[in-house]
C-alpha cells in the first residue's frame, strides 16, 4: 500500500487515562497506590501516535471537551506529530477519562468515561474529505457506543469500500451486548479484524479458539483476523488456516495499550507491502515493547529503535 498525505484515518477516542498501581491488590474499601499515571489514551489516539513514531502519517478523527485535558491531549497530539484536522472541540462536553487499576500480575481493571467521545458522529460531506488521501482507515470498537450506535460506523466503511480504501477495525471496546445486531452490517467491508481473547469471549462463548474464529470469520468475513494473545503472541486466520506467531521475550510492566501498539506495528507493516504473518510479527514486537513501560505511551521513540529491539528480544528481525 504506497504511503502519502494521510496515509492513515484513525477514527476512535481521546481520552485521558489514570493509571492506578495498587500496593497490595483492591483488598478492603480503603486502597492504597503505591504510583499513579497520567496520560492521554484512547485506543485510536495510541494506535495513531504509534503510527507516527514509526514514521507514518496520521490524522485522528476524535472529539473533545473545551477543557484543560482537551487542550492537554491537542498538545500531546502535536508533539507526537498527528494531524489534528479533524478533531472536534466540544465546549458544552468534557473530554473523556479512563482509570485503569493495573494489580501486579498484570491484571486490569477500567473503569471508563467517555464524555465528548460518544459526540463523535461524521456526516458525510466530512467522510469524503477524510478519505480522499487515506491509505488505510482504522476504526476503534468504542465508537458503536457512540450517541448514533455506530451508524457513522457503516457509512464510513461502506465509504471506504467505495474508494478502495482498506479497512482495520479494532473490535475492543465494542458494546457486544447492545450493539451485535450492526455487525451483520459490516460484513464484507472489513479488511482486517482485530480483537483479544476477551473480545472473542464476549462475542461467544468457546472452548476452541479456533473454531471461535471461524465463527467470527462467518459473522464479518473479513480478510483477515489478527488475534491478540498477549504473553503468547498471536494468530492470524484468514478463513482457511489459522497461524500462531510467537511473542517477543520481555518481561511484562503494565499491558495498558499493548493492544493498540500492536495494532499500530501491523499497519505499519501492512502499509509497507508485508504479509499479514510478517505483519502479526512487527505487531507483536510493539506490543512487547510497549509491556515493558508504564502507560500507553510507552512506545519506540522511532523505527531505528523498534528494529534494534526486534533483533534482540523477537523471533523475527528483518524488519526493513
């Protein structure tokens, strides 16, 4: 897929996220917090800030309050060198907030508020101007909680379709319970469909990974499904044959956005004409990367580095 203005649309959440390191677990009414963390998050705001740090050119397509933490998160975003285009500043909304409470055997706990988020809805005057240069369009799974169910959602990969455009969605956050009868709606405009194996088992219930995505498979029929299993790597299904890829050998801080760091590794290198397997495999290095650090943010600060960390913590390192 060859790179340019915009090469990737991430369309999702900024939020700002609070991380919460527990001393002893949440044991009692009282807790106490040996650390806590501040940053900005969102699983399409990380998935675009990873992209940039590698190198790719990226817009976001969010919505924020007119406060102190939206103006915080537009800072962050220029930093990071994310095209703020298409951001929305809503004065009469609060930007969104998410506390994580990470326990100490990586076990995580969120608790979630959305606030300008959910405002996120894109008329379609809008979709034709975010799509005209774009390569790929990532979508977070938060925004079919959105005020319009995620009916910006279809239009916008119908849209894509129509320009040839592919499509990365990321079921996480996806409001399984609410929002299923729209999936039927994406079937067949899904080029890539990622999700976790919490996903999977909020989708079905399973005894057999793989016979689950074939289910899946069927539901969405995407190109191809990449499976997230964190410590153990991933797996790639693409409707006939599912492929385990292994982990890189790290040792694990904090899992708060491994996923979307992943994410971020496997467009990056989808865009730049790899495999879906050789794919699965960058994505595993940024997600193994990112379990060694605190916080969302922490990524490779540039391509140099994640390539030096592939050769010596992956499996796979001819990272070009």
């Amino acid at each position: 897929m060859k790179q340019g203005k915009c090469s990737v649309v991430a369309y999702g959440d900024a939020v700002l996220d609070i991380i919460l390191y527990p001393r002893r677990g949440l044991i009692g009414e009282s807790v106490f917090v040996d650390e806590a963390y501040l940053s900005p998050g969102g699983a399409a705001s990380n998935t675009a800030v990873g992209l940039s740090r590698l190198g790719v050119n990226a817009c976001i397509l969010v919505s924020i309050g007119g406060d102190v933490v939206g103006r915080m998160i537009i800072e962050d975003f220029e930093k990071e060198r994310v095209d703020t285009s298409y951001v929305r500043v809503l004065s009469d909304h609060q930007t969104g907030l998410v506390v994580s409470i990470v326990l100490e055997n990586g076990r995580k706990y969120l608790l979630s508020f959305r606030g300008a988020s959910r405002m996120n809805t894109i008329e379609p005057e809008l979709m034709e101007r975010v799509l005209a240069n774009a390569k790929l369009l990532f979508i977070s799974g938060y925004v079919f909680d959105n005020i319009d169910g995620g009916e910006s959602v279809v239009k916008l990969v119908k849209a894509a379709y129509h320009y040839n455009i592919p499509v990365y969605l990321e079921l996480g956050g996806f409001p399984f319970e609410e929002r299923k009868d729209i999936i039927p709606h994406l079937r067949g405009f899904v080029n890539f469909l990622s999700l976790s194996l919490d996903d999977l088992g909020s989708l079905i219930s399973f005894s057999n990974v793989e016979e689950s995505l074939n289910y899946v498979y069927s539901l969405i029929k995407p190109g191809y499904i990449f499976l997230k299993l964190g410590k153990q790597g991933s797996l790639v299904f693409n409707g006939v044959e599912h492929r385990y890829v292994k982990p890189c050998s790290v040792e694990l801080v904090d899992p708060t956005g491994c996923g979307d760091a992943f994410n971020a590794g496997v467009i990056y290198a989808l865009l730049n004409n790899y495999k879906p397997l050789e794919a699965a495999h960058v994505g595993n290095a940024m997600g193994g990367f990112k379990a060694m650090g605190k916080g969302a943010r922490y990524l490779p600060r540039n391509i140099d580095e994640l390539k030096s960390f592939m050769q010596d913590k992956c499996r796979y390192n001819s990272l070009e």
